[in-house]
C-alpha cells in the first residue's frame, strides 16, 4: 500500500494531534490503493508532523458527510460548508486511532522520508 501527503494548516495539524479532529476533508479522491496520510504543517510550522493509517475513505455530498463526521470534525460546521461550497462531493479521510507516529522533521528532510509518497 501507499502514503499521500497532505498540507495542513497549522492550526488542523494541532488540532489532529490532540485527537479532536478525526477526519480530513479534501475535495478530491485518492489514488486507490492509498492507506496512510503523511501530515505536512504548512507555514508558518513548514514540517512534517505525523502519519496516520486511513480507517475509510468516505464520498457523498458535503451535506452526507458532515452528518457522519460532524462529531469529530476538529472544525466548525461554517469553515466545512464554506469549504464545500459549489461542490456536490465531499470526500472524508476516516484517520484510524489518529497520528500513530509524531515526529517532527524540517522540510528540507522532507524529500528524503517521502521520496515513495503520492502528492495529494
């Protein structure tokens, strides 16, 4: 199987660590056979945080899918809709027991941890 890896903001990164944020939201599907996100802290953080097994990967419209993760969403219902807005699919990355593996690495390592991934 295979890692994607995936930018988040800071402030979703910390959000995941903590285990309140147990989806990850995006508006496109991945490539199939793809079982692990590599989290990415964008700037002003610029590293690699964690990885987490994906659980399921849900797909229906944004209204479907708010309703199956709202409770652990790690975001408010507005910043979800207005994310979606426009869009008649939303897909949601289940995260399995959250980041199994935390760890903290400069981007300029990046390249040399994920030089299989898939960028997503």
């Amino acid at each position: 199987m295979s890692a994607m890896l995936l930018s988040i903001k800071p402030k979703y990164a910390k959000v995941i660590l903590e285990g309140k944020k147990q989806y990850e939201f995006r508006k496109s599907r991945p490539k199939d056979g793809m079982d692990r996100i590599i989290f990415y802290a964008s700037a002003p953080q610029k590293e690699v945080i964690g990885e987490a097994l994906i659980d399921e990967i849900l797909e229906g419209t944004p209204k479907e899918i708010w309703e199956l993760a709202k409770t652990a969403s790690g975001i408010t219902k507005k910043f979800y809709f207005s994310y979606y807005s426009g869009k008649d699919k939303a897909i949601a990355y289940k995260l399995k027991n959250g980041v199994i593996l935390v760890f903290v690495i400069a981007s300029a390592s990046l390249h040399e941890i994920c030089s299989k991934c898939v960028l997503h």
